[in-house]
C-alpha cells in the first residue's frame, strides 16, 4: 500500500492506513522531535501522540499534497507545545541526555555524501552545532528546525505557526545570532 492509499484509508476509518505512515515517518519524526525537546523520550511520546492526533483529523488532510512535510510540521509544532506546557528550557550548563547515544548530528540531517578525509571535519563540527543547537530555546530550535531542516520559507513558518512573519525573522535571527557566538566560542571556524 502506497501513502495515498494509506491515507485514503484511514479517511474511510481503516487504521491500517496509519501503519503504513508509521513505518514511513516515524523514524524522521523522532529525529525532528528531538532536535527541539533535546529528550528522546519526549520526542516519541510527542511523535505518539502526534500520528494519533492525525489519525482523527485526517479528514482535515488535502488528498495529493505531500504527506511528509505536513505531518513533520506537525510534530514540530506539538515538540513546541510540549516544551512550552512543561517550562522547559535548558541552561546553557545543562547536560543534553541524547547526546551521548548512538543518534550523531549527521543522522538527524538529510544525507549527504562524505568522503573518508572529511568524516573527522564533518564528525567534529557536527558535534559543535549539536552542542550549540542544545543551548537555544526550543521556540529557537522549532525556527531553526523549520528553516533547515524542513525546508520551509519564513511565509510558511509563520502560517504554520500561526505568528507574525516577523516573529519568525526574531526568531531566526536570534537562533543563527546564538549558534553564531556559541560556534565561536568552541573555536569553530566557518566561512
């Protein structure tokens, strides 16, 4: 079964439909969850919760627009609702639980192709902008994972946000400012 299939079928009630989206996005969804809540745990209850909430609105869902970049926006915007229900915002001292597992900066990223002279480069400074995404708020991180790793225009941010495209600008420019001083302080060079 396809992901047109699928979604048709759950419009018609058939939970069978989500099974095929789950083993579709889920993965993906957990990596974009964690890059804002920074806890593995949150992030699959929020991506849980999440497929649910899509379940029962899937009537809501426009039949040939792709399914991905919707649903992804919508773990995001539930990461942030989450973080913001439960106050949590990280110190710039506070240990990050995920960053010492087995998920690396390169696996929450499209992939892209790396030769073996690069991998220390790319392994290093992977580190230094996980350590530095950590430190921003999560409405930062939310930004900065709708910007980049999404894809979105600042247009779209803020329709799906449901905010001012220039709250989505702050936002931005706060994130780049902070990663920019937090990059620099561990050294790191960039052009």
């Amino acid at each position: 079964m396809n992901e047109q299939q699928a979604i048709t079928r759950m419009k018609q009630g058939d939970i069978s439909g989500l099974e095929v989206l789950v083993r579709e996005y889920q993965l993906q969804a957990v990596r974009t969850a964690m890059m804002v809540t920074q806890d593995r745990a949150i992030a699959e209850d929020v991506v849980q919760s999440t497929f649910v909430r899509i379940y029962r609105k899937i009537h809501q869902f426009e039949e040939g627009r792709p399914f991905g970049p919707w649903f992804l926006r919508s773990v995001v915007n539930a990461a942030v609702q989450e973080m913001r229900k439960r106050g949590r915002h990280l110190s710039l001292d506070a240990e990050v639980p995920w960053l010492d597992s087995d998920v690396t900066f390169e696996d929450l990223l499209p992939a892209k192709t790396v030769g073996p002279d690069d991998h220390i480069e790319v392994s290093e400074l992977a580190d230094h902008v996980r350590e530095a995404l950590a430190q921003l708020t999560p409405d930062q991180r939310a930004a900065v994972v709708l910007r980049y790793f999404l894809d979105m225009s600042e247009r779209e941010m803020a329709d799906e946000l449901d905010i001012p495209a220039g709250t989505v600008k702050w936002r931005l420019h706060a994130a780049r400012k902070r990663l920019r001083g937090l990059l620099v302080e561990q050294g790191v060079e960039y052009g």
